[in-house]
C-alpha cells in the first residue's frame, strides 16, 4: 500500500537568536527540508531531514511567571516548549511569543542576550 503524506511534512520551520558582530541579539526564522526516507528499517518511510552534529542535551523547567533578567543563552541551544508560553525578546526590541510545540535555537551565547517571560 503507498501512502500519501501531506507537503507540510517536507518543511520544519524553526525560530533562531543570534547575535550580529556589534554584540546586538535579533530573530530569525529558518526552514530545513525533510525528504521521505527508510530512516529507521523496518519502519515505514517518514520525513527526515539531513543530520547535523548533536553532542549534549539538557531540561529546563520554570515556574509560572517566572522573569529572567537580560542574558546571553548559557550555550549554544535548542528549546523546544513543551507547556506554557513564553516571551522572549531580543536587543533589537522585537518580542516573539513562544507556545507549546515551538522551537528555538538559541545561539546568543555572546553579547548582551535576552530578557524571557514565562506565563502559563
């Protein structure tokens, strides 16, 4: 049986901070494609994009309301928002709110980083 998946699985749209070489923090938004692929045999085919180096993980858990002081991220990476909201914004001014589902890859680590808002 062949099995037809919709085009939105070819696409996985992230949010980035990075810092410019003035030290300012700022937004941006990348897509990576994905191609169908016998990733994981004897699996059937799904989505996947090419592989990038991963070489540690970690958790992170706020409570509600919780405000964070203007700072660079503590390392390069991602967040991937489980529950809850949160706000961040950049020394640009610009503020994006974050939802469950959203990621993130913070690579602020140098520069004068972000203030984050975290609301429930």
């Amino acid at each position: 049986m062949t099995q037809t998946f919709p085009p939105n699985l070819t696409l996985v749209t992230y949010h980035r901070i990075y810092v410019d070489p003035r030290g300012d923090s700022h937004f941006d938004t990348v897509t990576v494609k994905q191609s169908l692929a016998c990733a994981a045999p004897p699996a059937a085919p799904f989505y996947v994009s090419e592989d990038k180096p991963a070489s540690k993980y970690r958790f992170y858990s706020f409570q509600p309301g919780w405000i964070g002081e203007l700072h660079p991220a503590p390392t390069r990476q991602f967040l991937a928002l489980m529950s809850g909201a949160v706000e961040m914004e950049t020394t640009d001014g610009t503020v994006r709110r974050f939802r469950p589902g959203d990621l993130v890859l913070l690579e602020d680590t140098l520069g004068q980083g972000a203030p984050d808002d975290e609301h429930r």
